[in-house]
C-alpha cells in the first residue's frame, strides 16, 4: 500500500506495482504518466493498460514489488481459502443428495 509519506514522494515516470485482481490476481508493473495530491494514472505500454487511481484506491498500489508480491500472495491465500469452503459445502450437498437419492433407490426397489 502507498502510503501517504510515499504518496508525497511519488513523480510522473516512477514505477508503481499494481496488484490487479479482476478473475485472476495478477501483479502488473507501470509508470505514473500523470500525479495530482488526489489522483494517480497508471500506464503499461506491453499491456495497453491505462488506469488512473484515486488515493483512497492505493491499498494495491506499491513502490516496491517485494510487498506488492507479499501483498498478492495473500489475497491468493484468503482466495484459496474461500474455494476451499466453497468445496467443502458442495461436497456436502453431494453427500446429503447422494445419502437421500440412496433411501429413495432402497425405498423403491
């Protein structure tokens, strides 16, 4: 995250890491093309990305990409997380349809 003291620092051509997370997580690294005391715009030239970023927005935004790589394995972490549960109450479906479809079968046959 930028901080504000880093914020303050920040000047057109510095490189910013942004920690993208749209389907996937992904770590992009830009170039500030235009700053304001409120409002940073991102660029990409290999990627044709264009962002501008409010300050309040800066939680993904890094000047060093040890902690925006620190910062991206984390958000994978809690991703990875929540797949697990979301698997863990599907299995459980399964199973209670699976157990109920098997009393219905003895039922009937």
């Amino acid at each position: 995250m930028i901080t504000e003291e880093e914020w303050q620092k920040l000047k057109i051509g510095h490189v910013i890491y942004v920690v993208y997370d749209s389907n996937d997580v992904q770590l992009i690294k830009t170039t500030i093309s235009k700053i304001t005391k409120a409002q940073i715009k991102l660029e990409c030239a290999k990627l044709f990305y264009v962002q501008t970023y409010n300050k309040s927005q800066s939680a993904r935004l890094f000047t060093d990409a040890y902690n925006a790589y620190k910062y991206g394995i984390n958000l994978l972490s809690e991703k990875q997380k929540e797949l697990h549960e979301k698997i863990k109450k599907i299995e459980s479906n399964k199973s209670i349809f699976a157990n109920k479809f098997e009393k219905l079968e003895q039922k009937n046959g």
